[in-house]
C-alpha cells in the first residue's frame, strides 16, 4: 500500500500523522507511543515510521530507545529577552519606580546603581526597550531550546525538542520539531509519524494537534484523568480532527468506574482499545524499552498489540 487513508478519505500528505496526547501527565502516554512506534517499525505493511516527542517541556520518549549511533542537536533562538545596555543609562531608576516591567523582571542593584534584568521572569515584551529615554534596554533573541535526532538501535528515526528554562516559547519549539521532522522525512521516506504530545490544551497542544491526521487520546478511569481528557477532546473537535480513546488502567478498581464507563456509553466516542495494569510497563521502563518489546507476552503488551491492528484496520486501513 504505498499511501494511507483514514476510512477511504484521500490522504492529504505523504506521511500520516498520528498524535498521542492526553489531559493529565502520568497516564502512560508516553509508554504506548513507544510500543506503538516499535510495533509499526516490525510491521511489513507499514513502510517507514518516525517517533517525535513535542512534549518540549518535559521530553522522555528518548529514555526507552537507546540511540544507534551519534545524537544531532540543532539550537533554537525563537525566544526573545531584555538586554541592559549599561553604557547607556545614566542611573536614573526611572525603570523601577515608574514601574516598567508588569512581570517583576528588573530589580535595583544598590551598590552599582543599575538595573538587573531576572531572566527567568522577563517575557521579552519590549516594554522596558520602549520606556526607558536612554534606550538603556534592547530585545534580542536568545537560546530557547534544541531540538536533537538520532535513529534508535531499532532502526526507528526519534526526533525531540528540549525547551531550556526560563524561555517561552514551548509552542513555537513544537512547530520547530515538525518541521524538522518533515525535513528528516525527505530522507528516510517514512509513511507513519507517530507523535507523543504534551498534557493540557495550551500552545505545545494546539501546535502538537495542528495539521494531524488523527489523535488518540489517553484516558484512566479516574477523575482528574476524564476532566482533563474532556478538554483534549474540546480542542480536537474544535480542528474537526478524528480521535479515538485508549482507556490505560482499565481494570483500575476504583469507586469512579461506573461514572466512567456511564461516560463512555453516553458520548459513544470510539474506543479503540483498553490496556489493563500490569507491573511489566514499568519494569519495561526501568530497563529502557518499550513493553511490547521488553515483555511481549504480558497482558499490557498483548492489549497494547490488540489496539496496534485496530489502529491498521480503523485508521489506516491497512
């Protein structure tokens, strides 16, 4: 099959995205990416997989795959700061009492009679730039992240995005990281992008769910997990972007399970598969693979496989 399509719709790129994401952090998101993407790579029908991690703030798809050989890093300077120009400011304090700053970033030094810029609270406004009479401030970009590649010892291309501390522009790294993965497409010809997404509904989100082709969001039967994956579904619904749910924990004995699955009925969402709890998907973790690989035969991995050919099948149409 040389392209794919979702329920006879013709595709509209050479490679089929599919985003993981979920509302909460915790949920095994991360984990059934990985099995998903190891699966599609041992999968004679699939002709090429690519991995990205856009979860920039707090990347660790790259803990269950060992890399094969050197990890590329690219720097990114999408993030701008204030810079004090100390040859320029007569000393005035006009910046402090005047107040220039909303976010608290400039701060009096007594002993140099100066500004000092905190650079972790300045959010590159501009404001303190435009203020000051001496033009004692200018904006520059500065490092904001990386974005880092390398092809796994499973032969899978995994590309991830780091956000440095401080900067604020998580969303504009997860634009920079597809990018960079089409560009990295051109030259391992992939058919399937497989992307583990941030948590929340915010910018890393929406720049994550952007352009996708089909989301799968993950769920446990437990309150904070359904509040939040309520949202995920929001946003999906808002960019008419097909989903399905995957129910991790689905065994979870909990006084919330019947709520749960009242939800479930009512919304008559797709369900594409439940993972039951199992201790081997954290011990596969502990020993840096992806459960599928690490212990193919137990019950996580047996349902992880299950929802594996009902993605074929539903989405793909493989």
């Amino acid at each position: 099959m040389d392209k794919f399509s979702w329920r006879n719709v013709i595709k509209m790129s050479e490679v089929f995205k599919i985003g993981i994401v979920r509302g909460k952090g915790g949920v095994g998101k991360t984990s059934i990416t990985a099995s998903l993407g190891y699966l599609a790579k041992n999968d004679p029908d699939i002709k090429g997989v690519i991995l990205l991690d856009c979860d920039v703030d707090a990347p660790n798809l790259a803990l269950l795959f060992k890399p094969k050989g050197d990890i590329s890093v690219k720097d990114l300077y999408t993030c701008f700061k204030a810079q004090f120009l100390e040859e320029k400011c007569v000393h005035c304090k006009k910046c402090i009492d005047e107040k220039y700053c909303e976010f608290n970033a400039l701060n009096w030094n007594d002993e140099n009679q100066v500004p000092v810029i905190d650079n972790l609270s300045c959010e590159g406004c501009g404001a303190c730039a435009y203020l000051c009479p001496e033009k004692a401030f200018s904006i520059e970009t500065v490092k904001s992240g990386v974005i880092k590649s390398y092809t796994t010892i499973n032969d899978i291309p995994l590309i991830y995005g780091e956000t440095i501390l401080g900067a604020t522009t998580s969303g504009k790294t997860v634009s920079d990281c597809k990018n960079f993965a089409e560009k990295v497409n051109e030259t391992v010809s992939a058919q399937l992008a497989i992307i583990d997404g941030p948590p929340g509904i915010g910018c890393p989100v929406i720049a994550t769910i952007s352009g996708l082709d089909y989301i799968l969001a993950i769920v446990e039967p437990t309150p904070s997990a359904l509040h939040d994956v309520i949202r995920v579904i929001g946003v999906a619904n808002q960019f008419q972007i097909p989903f399905g749910i995957i129910v991790n924990k689905a065994d979870l004995e909990s006084e919330f399970q019947d709520k749960f699955k009242q939800y479930i009925l009512e919304t008559n969402y797709d369900i594409i598969g439940r993972i039951p709890f199992d201790f081997s998907v954290a011990q596969s973790i502990s020993n840096a693979q992806p459960v599928v690989e690490y212990a193919p035969n137990s019950k996580a991995s047996t349902a992880i496989k299950e929802i594996y050919e009902n993605i074929k099948n539903k989405i793909l149409n493989v």
